[in-house]
C-alpha cells in the first residue's frame, strides 16, 4: 500500500481542487498527501487550493525547471507515487522526476484521447493528434494508467502497445450528499432568478470542445427560456452575445452551485470529448436536474439524460420536447435522476475503485 502520493498540477482549476478533496475524504489517514503546483495560472494558487490533510507546495512555473523542482521535491519528501491531476502531458516532467528514484507515477486521461475532429481548427487537431507520440511514451513509463472515457479505455491496450492489467476506468464521482433536491421556487427566490420562466443552467467553460456554439444558438432560438450560464467565457473560441435571457456569471463554489442546480429545470452538459458524462452532469443528476448530453454516451440510459447528436436543431428539438412533458412526468424524471446519480455517480460507488487503483 502506498503511503506517501503525491499530486500534480501546472495551476489551479477547481474540477482538480474538486478531485484532491475527494482524495482527502476517502484515503486512509495514515497516507501522506501532497500537492506539487505552480504559480502559472495565477499567483493566488495557495489561496485557492483550500484543503486540509495536503501539504501544497508551489513552485515559480518553468518550463524546463519545473520538472527537476519536482524531482527534487519527490526525493526530499520522499514520495512513492506520482498522479497528474490534469492533462497526461505531465508525464513527460513525471519521467524525469521519477527516473532512477524510488518513486513511480500514474497517468491520468481525462477526456477522449484518439479523436481529433473535436477542435475548432485544423491547426488545433494537428496539433491535439500530435500528442499521441507522447502519450505512447508516457503510457509505457508509467505503473498504471486510467481513462474517463470508455472508448479510449477500450482502444488503449492495442494503440498503446501495453497490458490491459495496467489500464483503468473510472469517472470523476459526486458527492451526493453535498448536491441533493432542493425546493426549486425556494432556490430562484434566494438567487433572485425568474420564478416563471423554465431555466436551462450551464456549467463549464464556454468553448468549442463545450459545444459553446451550440448553446449560444438555443439561446436565440428559446427567448422564453432562461439561460444561466457559470464558467469562463472563451471569447476567441465562442463570440459573447448579450441578450436578456441570458444571464452569465464567472465562477461559483460547489455550495453555490448547488442552489444554481436546483433552480433550474434542465442543464445543458452537451460536449465533444468523448463518451464520458462529466461532473457538470453527476451534479445536476444528484441535484434531481435532468442533463443534454451527446449520443455517444457509453453509461446506463435514463429518461433524466437527454441523449443528441452535436447539432444545433436536434438539441433545440430535445429541448421543447422535454418542456413540452406533462408536469407529472418531468417531476417523475427528477427522482430518477437523483437515483441514477446516487447509483452510478457517488462517492461512495467509487471510492473503493479509486483507493484501489491509486494506492495499490
């Protein structure tokens, strides 16, 4: 069993913040945690990662120092097991901190990994079908791998020339017992939104790979609905548009977004990267909010996912069909959400899977 692991990230994200205090509740409390960051994102960096059992240290980012920061980091405290938090590419910095020490590292794939229509230009797939080369290197130095996304699990063991024995699956799980049903009229008074009006929530980055474009076309296409929209709004991927049924808003804590969820009647989780549902998606399902997700979709059926095809008329077709169900229906589809979430997407579903995996 591992006992001293150590976390990586090149900057703050809150979908990572989210993973480590995951980690925090469910490892043994004889297992040391530690946090290797850099200031690259922000220099507010130690601010933002409010956590209580890791030990954060962060370093000025560089692109060549960074990594034998880490080395030495890894050799001083002693550390037996590496894991990035964000995109595999950190396994490259991994290998060098890693060779000839006593210390291995596994290599996490969030997203799809062998598609590369799902960027906005051709530069951007040239580029993303570029990284494969790294990631075969990567894959082979590392202990283990795992994969949120059920086809590039399915495809890894052949295209990455490696044991299926090395390979895991797993998505980022929810913690249910954080985001539940709430009253929604309560919710819309408390965030002053419109009690009579139905309201589509986004969660996320606006951008291209988040189907952004297709969002902002329901939005002109629905002017009686309500749009909320939370997350960065990438402006050279998705033109920002104004409108008076559209309200966007930059940032909120998990807490915060629990009232969000619950003040809305349908989320929009509709994405390009691959088959995985998304922790956006667990969310709102926990919180009883019904999601649109893509076709492709590999997990259980449920009348509360709202499976399309990336197309602006098909999801703008899913959308009135759904707000055109009988009232009894749609609250019978909210108490199957919340039980689907509870099912397949909890904490506790995963949590043996992943002290498995990570630690072992």
């Amino acid at each position: 069993m591992i006992k001293r692991i150590c976390f990586f990230s090149g900057g703050f994200a809150f979908n990572r913040l989210i993973r480590m205090r995951f980690y925090e509740k469910i490892f043994p409390k004889n297992v040391e945690m530690f946090l290797f960051t850099t200031s690259k994102y922000d220099v507010k960096t130690r601010e933002q990662w409010d956590l209580k059992r890791t030990k954060v240290k962060i370093v000025r980012y560089h692109p060549v120092k960074t990594m034998f920061d880490l080395r030495k980091f890894c050799r001083e405290k002693k550390i037996e097991r590496l894991v990035n938090l964000g995109a595999p590419g950190a396994g490259i910095p991994f290998i060098i901190a890693t060779l000839f020490q006593k210390t291995d590292y596994l290599a996490g794939y969030y997203g799809t990994v062998f598609k590369y229509r799902v960027t906005k230009t051709f530069f951007q797939s040239v580029k993303k079908f570029l990284l494969l080369p790294q990631y075969l290197v990567v894959s082979h130095f590392a202990e283990k791998l795992t994969f949120t996304d059920i086809e590039s699990y399915n495809k890894a063991n052949v295209l990455f020339l490696i044991p299926q024995n090395r390979i895991n699956y797993s998505h980022a799980p929810v913690d249910t017992k954080l985001f539940i049903p709430k009253k929604s009229s309560a919710a819309r008074k408390k965030l002053n939104l419109p009690q009579n009006k139905e309201i589509v929530l986004r969660v996320g980055r606006i951008n291209y790979g988040k189907c952004g474009d297709i969002l902002v076309n329901l939005i002109e296409k629905n002017p009686d609905k309500f749009f909320v929209l939370i997350g960065e709004w990438l402006e050279e991927e998705i033109p920002r548009r104004k409108s008076n049924n559209l309200l966007h808003i930059d940032k909120k804590s998990s807490k915060e977004l629990v009232d969000y969820y619950n003040a809305s009647d349908l989320c929009f989780c509709l994405h390009r990267h691959g088959n995985g549902i998304g922790i956006t998606a667990e969310e709102s399902l926990a919180c009883g909010v019904p999601v649109i997700l893509p076709d492709t979709l590999t997990m259980q059926d449920s009348p509360a996912i709202i499976k399309t095809p990336i197309s602006s008329e098909q999801v703008d077709k899913r959308l009135k069909e759904f707000f055109s169900l009988p009232k009894k229906e749609r609250k019978k589809i909210t108490k199957e959400a919340r039980e689907y979430a509870e099912k397949y997407c909890s904490d506790d579903i995963w949590k043996k899977e992943y002290i498995k995996f990570h630690l072992t």
